[in-house]
C-alpha cells in the first residue's frame, strides 16, 4: 500500500510538472486557467490472486507496472510501454465501470481452496470500482480479456 502511495504521488508530481501552458495570444488569466484543466483521467489497475500458499499482485499505473509475488514485499517498479497502457485503456472502454462490483463469477472453486481467488479494482478519478471474489484463471466473461491483458503483461516483465 505504501508503495501504491509513493508510485501515486510521483506520478501526480510529474503530472502536474508539465500543466502549465504559456498564453499565446495574451489571452486573460481565466482563459488560461481554463486550459489548465487536464483531460485526462487518473486510472489504475490492480489484480490481486492468493491463496493459503501464493500471493500475486500486478498494479498497473499508466507508465509503471509492479509486480509482488510475497505478501508485503511489493516487488520492483517496471516501464509499461505506452502502446501497453493504449491497448488496456481500449479493452476497459466497453466495460461499465459502475455494474463492476455486481458481475457474477462462473464459478465458485476458491471457496474451497480449488482456485486462487482472485480480485480486480480498478480506480478511476479517484473513485475505487472492486468485483467479487473470483477464480484465478476463469475470470468473469466480461473482464476475460482485461485480466488476460494484465497477466501477459505481468509475465512479460518476469
């Protein structure tokens, strides 16, 4: 968690470095208040699979991805490559963030040790989107694809 937090305000320090325009025109000090507003919104990702015996976290922050393998030993912070970051925003686009705590799992193997059990929040705008306990390795059809994405990306980095 502290590392989420350190990796957080790093990235708004070096966010907030670069959002100051310069007037072009002399435009008035509202007008150029107003194009200080980013248009962009703040999202990331965190997977989480554990059992009695393992633990893996992947948390993926825009330009960053952090992989632990042992509970409270977060591992060492990695460059995810932009075209990485693109194609996880494209596979989030279709899924309403909102319905993410009410998708149902396809099965319940976790529940007695059969499966990893496995989470994914996801934080948008400082607002935290969590789904129900799932099996590791059979997420729901819904986020099939995202916790593919992030898988593969996590294993790339290994």
């Amino acid at each position: 968690m502290k590392l989420i937090s350190l990796f957080l305000c790093c990235l708004m320090t070096v966010k907030s470095c670069g959002t100051v325009h310069p007037s072009k025109s002399g435009d008035s000090l509202a007008e150029s208040e107003a194009s200080q507003v980013p248009s962009e919104t703040m999202i990331t990702f965190e997977y989480t699979a554990t059992t009695r015996g393992s633990y893996q976290k992947i948390s993926v922050i825009e330009n960053m991805v952090v992989v632990s393998k042992k509970r409270g030993k977060p591992g060492s912070p990695v460059v995810l490559e932009a075209s990485e970051w693109k194609k996880l925003l494209s596979i989030l686009e279709p899924i309403p963030l909102k319905d993410l705590n009410t998708i149902k799992a396809p099965s319940q193997d976790f529940a007695f040790d059969g499966a990893a059990k496995a989470t994914l929040k996801i934080t948008s705008n400082e607002k935290t989107y969590e789904t129900p306990p799932f099996d590791h390795g059979n997420p729901p059809k819904e986020l099939e694809t995202l916790v593919k994405e992030l898988l593969s990306i996590s294993e790339n980095i290994e």
